[in-house]
C-alpha cells in the first residue's frame, strides 16, 4: 500500500516472481539525527510512510471510502539504536503508529474567503461498514490492541469538529483514555500530557527490540484521528 508506482511494475514483478529488477517508489519523509546521552551515542531514526490508497490535497480528500480506506494515511516507525564501533552488538528499538482521516464519510467545501470551512457529513453509514472496513484493515496490519488517540475539539462556539466528535464516538466502541479538564492541551504541556499518552499506549502494545534476533515484538498500534 505504500508503493506508489505498484501498478506499473506488477507485471514485470509477477512475470519474474522477485522484485530485483523494480524501483519501489514510497511517497514519504525520512530523518537522521545522533543524539548523545550520559556518554553514549544514538543514532534516531523517522520514517513515514503514505500510503497510496484514498490519497489527495487538503480539504478535497477527506474521510473514508467504501473500501475502509481512510484519506492521507500516514505511518510512522520511530528507530532508535545505539552507535557502537563495529563488531559490538547494536541494540534496535522500533515504535510505530498511524495518522488518518477521521473514518466517516465526511468533507469540506473549499473556499479563499473561509479559511475554516464546514465540516458536512457526507453520507449516512447506519451501520458504519466502512468505519468497521477500517479498523479490520488496521487489525490485520498491525494487531492488536488499536489505541485510538483522538485529537478533535470537544467544544466550539460554532459546531465544525464537534459535529465529527460526535458522529465519531457513536461509531465505534474502543478503547478510550480521556483528558480531563486539567489536561486539556496547552502548550505549555501538551508535551508532558501526551507523555503520558503514549507510555499509556506502549505499555499495551510493546515495542519492536532486538540485539541479535528480536526479543520482543510490538502488537497492535496507537492511531491519531484528526482532520488531515
């Protein structure tokens, strides 16, 4: 799903049952820095990945489709390993988590007057398929557990994202850590809340590690739901 030229180079990859003699094109955003702490150097590590389903520009894709696949799907994997001279075992840690559109069938009205245009709701799913569609499809990627982080207002003077907040908790049922009053997000410590969000996530998900072969293996994912 994240290799963008697939459809032109299927065929030559099927004739010749390998991928040696295809260039796989990934849309995405890559990263490197050393980091140094208490003497020793890390080297970290960010990928993302987008994927090619249901993509497009900023209000003109929005939402799901039939097929489950929400607009401007993005993954990260954070790597981080430790810089050791060579012959030396390296330790590897990997986390990943999902970006995407809110999985409802929704959209917005581009306009150069309104620069926060109305959030409509589309299409009714009565029986939220494509949001189910969505969710099957992160479960068969990822596993289990799916942490949803959901990042929509919750108060407005005029309803746009709360109409989608709504809509969105009757969809679903899922695992729901909830900010209180006190946490909502400052920047003066949104940092530090979602700190706590995501040891929350990674201590039921697990984290990829390995020196040799792996020891431990991640399962399931934290996804962020916002208005991309």
């Amino acid at each position: 799903m994240f290799v963008w030229n697939e459809f032109l180079t299927r065929g030559i990859r099927n004739n010749l049952n390998n991928t040696l003699w295809t260039v796989a094109l990934v849309y995405g955003f890559f990263k490197q820095v050393k980091l140094s702490l208490s003497g020793r150097d890390f080297m970290f590590t960010l990928i993302a990945r987008r994927s090619r389903h249901y993509a497009g520009t900023r209000y003109l894709k929005r939402g799901v489709n039939e097929k489950g696949r929400v607009a401007n799907d993005v993954e990260t994997e954070q790597i981080v390993f430790e810089d050791v001279p060579e012959g030396c075992p390296t330790q590897i840690s990997s986390v990943v988590q999902n970006r995407g559109s809110i999985p409802l069938f929704w959209s917005q009205e581009t306009s150069r007057l309104n620069l926060r245009p109305d959030i409509i709701l589309s299409k009714k799913d009565p029986n939220y398929d494509a949001t189910r569609l969505h969710f099957e499809n992160l479960v068969r990627r990822y596993g289990n557990p799916i942490i949803i982080l959901n990042l929509i207002k919750r108060c407005e003077k005029k309803p746009r994202e709360t109409i989608l907040r709504a809509e969105f908790a009757n969809s679903i049922r899922f695992l729901n850590k909830s900010l209180t009053e006190e946490d909502r997000l400052r920047a003066t410590k949104s940092v530090a809340v979602l700190g706590r969000v995501a040891d929350y996530a990674l201590n039921l998900t697990g984290i990829f590690y390995c020196q040799v072969t792996p020891n431990c293996r991640p399962e399931g994912l934290l996804n962020l739901s916002c208005l991309v």
